[in-house]
C-alpha cells in the first residue's frame, strides 16, 4: 500500500476520532444545550486511564495491568462519565456560562493533575509503549483494521444516538427543549435528563480518548490540548450542523481533512515560517466559526430540529413578552 | 512572621489586585451585556503585548506605555464588538459565549503570528525590595506600583459609574436593559462605553501581571479561571464584589504554599491554580448568588 | 386637536393581533381610562404606542405627527413617557439617580425639574438617596411615575399603576394620577381597579377581546349597568 493510501487511513483514522468527539458534543449542545467547553479534560481522563489499565507493567508508574482493551475502553468511558458526574451535579442547574467555565476548569485541574502526579501518569513525558487494537495484523493492514473498528465505532455511535433521540427518553429530551416549563410541569425532572445526556456525552469523549491514545501508541499531558481538542470539535460541530448527528460526522471529517491538508501544505514552508503559520491557520479556523455562527447557524447539514433558544433578556435585545 | 507577611501575604495581595481589575472588567461586561466573555484574558495579553512593543520603542515606564496601549485595545475591543458580538443582540446568550471563545482562539494565534511565543519580560533586571519598618517589611517597587495602580483605576471606575450620565447608565442598563431603553437611554452607547471601559482595565492587569512576571502569549488564558472565579465569588454582576473576591483568592493562592504545617507547602505549588477552581465550585454549590449577592439567573 | 389619538388599531406581537381595530384618543388636560377585563389587551393597547409590538393596521398620532411603529427610545424623544407595570424602576439605583436616568434625553438642565418632582412627591425627597428597590411597592410606583415626569412629557401612559398595592396605597396613587393631571399632564391610563379608576377620569374605555365596547365620561361608565355588570360588581 503506498503512502498516499496510508495518509488517507491515517486521515480518516484520526478523523473519525474526532467524529466520535463530535457526536458526543452534538448530544451535550445540540440536543441538551449544554456548553461544554472541557472536552480536552474528558478526553485526556478517557485515555490515560484506558493507558494506565492496559499498558505493560513499567517501573516508573502504577497500572501497566495489561487488561485486554476493551476492558481499558470500558474503564475510559466510566472514568469520564464519573468525572462528568462530579462536574454536572453542580453546575448544570446553573445558568450555561457557569457550566462553560466549570468544565474550561475540570479540563486545567485535570491536566496539571496528569503533569504532576508522575507516579500515575509519568507526569510531563507521557506514557508510550501503549497497545493498540489489531497490533497483530501484519503491517499496513493493522492501520486498516484500526480504521475499521473506529468508524465501526462511530457508526455504532451515531446509530445509538439516532435511536436513543426516538426513544422515549429522546421524546423527553426533546421536550425539555421546546418547552421547559411544560417538561417540569408534567413532573420530568428537568435536571436529571441533562446530567444523564452529559454525562453520556462525556463518557463518549472518554471512549475516543482511549482510542486517540492507541492510535499514537503514546499519550501525555499536552497530547489533549485544548485548542486542537476543544476548540476544533465545537468548530467541526457549528460547522457540520449543531443538532444533527448526520452533520457532526460530516462537520469532523471535513474540518479534519482541512486541518490536515493545511498542516501539510505548511509544513513543506521554511521551519520559521511553518511555525508561525500554525497560528495563522487557527486564526482562519477561529474566523471560520465565527462566520458560520453568524451566517451558516444551521450549519452545513441543517437539522431538522428547532435549534436551542436561550430566554434571558439582555442590553439591545427587544423585550417581546405578551402579557 | 515577617516571612509570611513579605513571601507570601504581600505576593498575594498584588496576585489579588491583578485578579480583581480583571474580573472588574469582566463583571462590568456580564452585568450590561448578559454573557461571560471568554476572550477577556486575551484582551489582558494584547494590552500587555502592545505595552511591551511601545516600551521597545519609546523606552517609557511600563504604566505609561500602557496609556496609550489601553487606547488601542479600546478601539479594538469596539471593532471586535461590531463585528462579531453585535449580531448576536437578538439571540440567546450561549451564541456570544461561543463567538467569544472563537475569539480567545482568534487573538491568541494573532498575537503569537506577530509576535511569537517566547517569553519576553516588561521590567528587565531584578528589582531590589524597598524595606520599610527598619527593614522588617520588604516590598518591591514594582509591586508598590501595582497595587498604587490598582487603587486608583479602581477609584476611577467607581467615579466613573457613580458621578458621570454614562456610569449611571451603565448601571441602569446593567439593571435593566427593558427599563433603560423605555427611558430612553442610549443602549448601544452604553455598551460601547462598558466595551472601553472593560478594555482598559483588561489592558491595566495585562500590564501589571506583565510586570510581575512576563508578557507571555498564554498570560491571559491563564488569568481566566481566577478571574471567573473571583466574579462569581463577589456576585456577578456587582463590579466591587469582584474586586474583593479576586482579592481574596490571590491571597489564598500564595498563602497556599506557606508551610503552615512543618516546612512543606501546605498545597504543592503546582496546584495553585486549582484553588480558584475550588473556590469557584465551593460558591456555585453553596451560594451560587456569590458574597455581596449578585444575580443567578 | 387631540393630544394622542389610536386609530383602528390592529396589533399584537407575531401572527395574531391582539387588538382589532381598536381607536380612542386623550384631548389636553384629560385623564383617559381604558378598563376592561383579563387578557381585554388594555396593556397591549399602551404598548402600542409606545412601540412595544408591531401594528399591522391603523395610526398613532400624536398632536399632529404620526408615531406608528416607532421604536420605544425614540418615542420618549417625542415627549411620551410611558410606566409599565412592573419593573419601572432601576432596583440598585438611589432615587435620585432614577429621576436623573427618566432625565437621560433632555439636553438641557433637568435639575430645576428634579427640585419640582421632589416638591410633588416630598416622600421621595426623604429616601433620595435610598436604592429604590428598597422602598414599598406604592413608593416604588411614586418613583416611577416621578421618573417619568422628569421629561416634562406631553402626556403619560401608565399601566396599572395600582397592581399589588395595598388599599392604602392605592388610593394615594390614584391621589398622584389627579395630582399629576392637576399640573397639566394629560394621561392615559390603563386599570384593573375600575371603580376607583373612574372615579378620577374625565373619559374612559372599556376594551373586551380587543376590541372598543363602551366608552363614555367617567360619571356615565360608572353608572351604566352594563359596565356595572361587568367590573363593578364585587370589586372594592
């Protein structure tokens, strides 16, 4: 298999990770309406724990149990979910801005959690020498099979969401959105529908931590960083189509190929300039999101449902209430 | 006892002055615009930066670079406003917290393509401590400066909002946004005028943190979790209650690695910037309306 | 000529009006009344003047200029000052510094006026330095209705002034209403407390469903069986 071919797997291997990041938040914002601006921490507690779990025994840190892993997936997604637990029980009652800020924090703790606590984590260094799935297969097919089981994964996911959006507790969900009021009123306790869709959501993020990890066979403190985690998965999620599960895919994929390309087409400047171009292409990604925010809302894949309304008043907003 | 008041009380009083003009602005901009403005911290470091680039050229103090720095972030913040905020008036506030968080992104990359990331640092050289109290009491200069400056753009703000038309308009609209536009206030005004305002003290801490440690491209980032912090701890919404509660919480920060208990730090130093954190959750559990009751919506 | 007059007004806040072709006007000097029972749209009626929701057929015109749809800050400008029926005051201001704000678009010195509206309401002149979210809810309405006179308007628009008071209080409002007229301010207010609210206006309107039903002096409403029939019965 040529490199070209082995570029695009490794494309669309690290694409559907961020696919799976996507959808996740898709259920967090585009269905609950909740900011979580932590992705990285969700991601990061995802991958070391599954890294801790499943590595092979080292000197220097606890863990390399060498669990099968799927066991380390497993862990990965209850860890985050617990932590999403934590963070959610105080916050999600609390007005959005609370939550943004609440999770931007978990995200900062957790990362000079992982820097510190060496004993755990190999502290800034990071854990290599980590297992990856269909490492057996002969090479270049185990890039393949890698790939294979993520947009597995990712199907898996979205089929999930799908169905769970027309179950009944999707039918509540989607209640709670149009008409909070009315929710609480006919006795749904609003809170513990967004808590479990968090938390949901944040156990996701954990699962595509774990894999993100194997497909480095590496993972550290700087490896989750908040600008090429969280940042580029709420652009890839405005930019596909907040809402629309079809649309965080499609956003994810395509972000990434841009990202990708662009890194590339960098990379091949004079080292100077190609670092300094990095910021430039955020710049452009940053810009890229306002743009859509302002203009595209409903992003390129629109949903089919209404999209989350907030209902404080504020400076310059006309008042509407029929009385 | 002296070493605690000159390592670690004094430290912690000027962390807390930085703390506290930032949340001031950033209590100022929720109160009449309604939303947590995640670019804030990058507002500090842009005024920090432009501070550095004006002492390299005019060799002027710091504090004075920052005068003319403060100008140009103003006019930046009002264009950052009309282009990517004003359009979003009419919708729910969760649009301009995102289209604030692009723009953290979107500064921060701006100013690392400018100027690169290294670290540069505003005041070079070490600066001796002034003794005072037969040489029991030490205190850098620069420090003197800090919290000199802090008093008086604090007393600043204060005339500002409680003598002049435009304050008291600030604070009605902050109030009431229905209210003051059936009174007839000039509501876009007034948030051009907070917009300024927000953006001098941003520049004024972005200078002062500059000058106690470095301008740095992630000086603002940062600064961002203790200043929610400490507007959530002095209410939202009330300016002054911010002021306090950054107060407070840079004093806990450095007082955290004193060795209260034998001679290790009472909280490894690493994790300083977790107290903010801590506090923030500790009032969003217990009183989330914050010490001086502000809003909870 | 009239100093406001609505003219076959249809208004509401999206697809459905609310009012249906609803007209009346207040001549100098007068206090109009427009009672009416829940959801009758006497509010939306205020607020359309005041540019509050969009009016999809009919005029307002004030003196001699059309004000149709004019946007609420500019509709001050023109010497309308409207008090709504809750959140009328600035809470974390002093007093004085809510009349000061009801002041915000007069070019000139409003400081000889702020020395007649204490002269008007000497309670206030006492507290004026108290934020106002402190004061009772009748002191509240004081201030409110202070503030708006600040501009000296060519005529008021109050929307039941006397909700959530307490009988005492009420009376004291309605009281200040004729007080206000009294000084030449012509007003248009719209009340829950029909009996006590005809007592003191010249004209008034009762609006049902949206639309004009009665109107007459303020003496021939209160006598009229129907209009008796309807809010009197029962009500204090």
């Amino acid at each position: 298999m040529d490199g070209y071919a082995l570029y695009v797997v490794g494309l669309l291997t690290a694409g559907g990770i961020y696919a799976i990041l996507a959808l996740a938040l898709n259920l967090q914002w585009g269905f609950t309406g909740l900011f979580n601006a932590g992705i990285a921490g969700f991601f990061a507690v995802g991958a070391y724990v599954s890294v801790i779990l499943t590595a092979p025994e080292s000197p220097t840190i606890i863990g390399g149990y060498g669990l099968p892993l799927v066991v380390g997936c497993g862990a990965a997604m209850i860890a985050s979910g617990l932590v999403a637990w934590g963070i959610g029980r105080v916050c999600i009652r609390l007005r959005s801005d609370y939550l943004a800020i609440a999770t931007i924090g978990i995200a900062e703790i957790l990362r000079l959690v992982f820097k510190n606590e060496s004993w755990a984590t190999n502290g800034p260094r990071g854990i290599a020498g980590i297992p990856k799935a269909f490492e057996w297969v002969p090479y270049p097919w185990n890039q393949v099979a890698f790939l294979g089981m993520v947009l597995a994964t990712v199907l898996v996911i979205y089929l999930a969401l799908e169905t769970a959006w027309r179950s009944p507790w999707g039918r509540v969900m989607t209640a709670i959105r149009d008409s909070e009021a009315a929710a609480k009123a006919s006795g749904k306790d609003v809170e513990r529908f967004r808590l479990e869709s968090f938390i949901l959501g944040a156990a996701i993020m954990g699962l595509g931590g774990a894999y993100f990890a194997q497909y480095l066979k590496y993972f550290g403190p700087e490896t989750s960083d908040p600008t090429s985690v969280t940042f580029l998965v709420w652009v890839m999620l405005i930019m596909g189509g907040s809402g629309n599960n079809r649309g965080a895919v499609l956003g994810a994929l395509l972000l990434w190929a841009i990202w990708s390309a662009t890194e590339l087409l960098t990379s091949m400047l004079p080292p100077d300039w190609a670092v300094r171009s990095a910021y430039l292409r955020i710049f452009l990604i940053g810009l890229v999101l306002q743009v859509v925010l302002q203009r595209y809302s409903k992003g390129i894949l629109p949903e089919t449902r209404p999209a989350v309304v907030g209902t404080s008043t504020r400076a310059g907003a006309t008042t509407g209430n029929a009385t | 006892m002296w070493e605690l008041f000159n390592f670690y009380l004094i430290p912690g009083i000027v962390l807390g002055c930085i703390y506290a003009l930032g949340a001031l602005g950033i209590s100022l901009t929720f109160g009449i615009l309604r939303f947590s403005n995640f670019a804030h911290g990058e507002m500090m470091m842009l005024g920090a930066y432009f501070t550095f680039t004006i002492v390299g050229l005019t060799g002027w103090h710091p504090l004075a670079a920052a005068l003319p720095a403060m100008v140009l972030c103003a006019i930046v913040a009002l264009g950052l406003d009309r282009a990517f905020f004003k359009p979003f008036r009419q919708a729910p506030t969760i649009m301009l917290v995102i289209a604030s968080f692009g723009l953290m992104l979107m500064i921060r990359s701006a100013v690392q393509f400018f100027w690169g990331v290294s670290p540069r640092p505003l005041m070079p050289g070490i600066q001796r401590p002034q003794a005072f109290l037969d040489g029991a009491l030490l205190i850098a200069p620069k420090h003197i400066w800090i919290i000199g400056t802090t008093l008086l753009v604090m007393l600043a703000v204060h005339l500002l909002l409680t003598r002049t038309r435009t304050g008291k308009a600030m604070r009605a609209v902050s109030d009431s946004p229905e209210l003051a536009r059936l009174t007839g206030i000039d509501v876009e005004a007034v948030i051009r005028a907070t917009w300024v305002v927000g953006a001098v003290t941003a520049v004024a801490a972005g200078v002062m943190l500059a000058m106690d440690t470095q301008v740095e491209t992630l000086m603002g980032f940062k600064m961002l979790l203790p200043m929610f912090a400490a507007a959530i701890l002095g209410g939202i919404g009330r300016p002054f209650g911010a002021v306090a509660g950054g107060l407070v919480i840079g004093v806990v920060e450095e007082m955290s690695a004193y060795p209260f208990i034998g001679t290790v730090p009472l909280l490894n130093p690493a994790y300083k910037s977790g107290i903010a954190f801590g506090i923030m959750v500790l009032m969003l559990i217990w009183r989330p309306s914050g010490l001086f009751k502000g809003r909870v919506f | 000529m009239s100093v406001l007059r609505l003219e076959g007004i249809d208004a509401g806040y999206g697809d459905h009006p609310i009012l249906h072709g609803v007209s009346l006007h207040v001549d100098a000097g007068e206090v109009v009344v427009v009672i009416g029972p829940n959801g009758a749209g006497k509010s939306t009626a205020l607020k359309s003047v005041f540019g509050l929701l969009t009016i999809t057929r009919g005029r307002v015109v004030l003196g001699d200029e059309d004000i149709t749809n004019t946007p609420p800050e500019r509709v001050v400008t023109r010497g309308v000052c409207y008090v709504p029926q809750t959140g009328n005051v600035f809470v974390n201001l002093s007093v004085q510094e809510n009349l000061e704000m009801g002041a915000y678009v007069r070019r000139d010195d409003w400081r000889p006026r702020l020395a007649e509206i204490f002269a008007m309401f000497p309670d206030l002149a006492e507290k004026r330095r108290q934020p106002a979210g402190s004061l009772s809810g009748g002191q509240r309405q004081m201030v409110a209705m202070g503030k708006a006179l600040m501009l000296e308007p060519r005529i008021l628009l109050l929307d039941e002034p006397t909700a959530g008071l307490s009988p005492k209080y009420r009376g004291e409002i309605f009281e200040t209403v004729r007080r206000i007229n009294a000084a030449g301010v012509p007003i248009l207010m719209v009340e829950q407390n029909a009996k006590q609210a005809l007592g003191i206006a010249d004209r008034a309107y009762v609006l049902v469903d949206g639309e004009n039903r009665h109107e007459g002096t303020g003496p021939a409403l209160m006598a009229d069986r129907e209009v008796a029939r309807m809010f009197l019965g029962g009500r204090d």
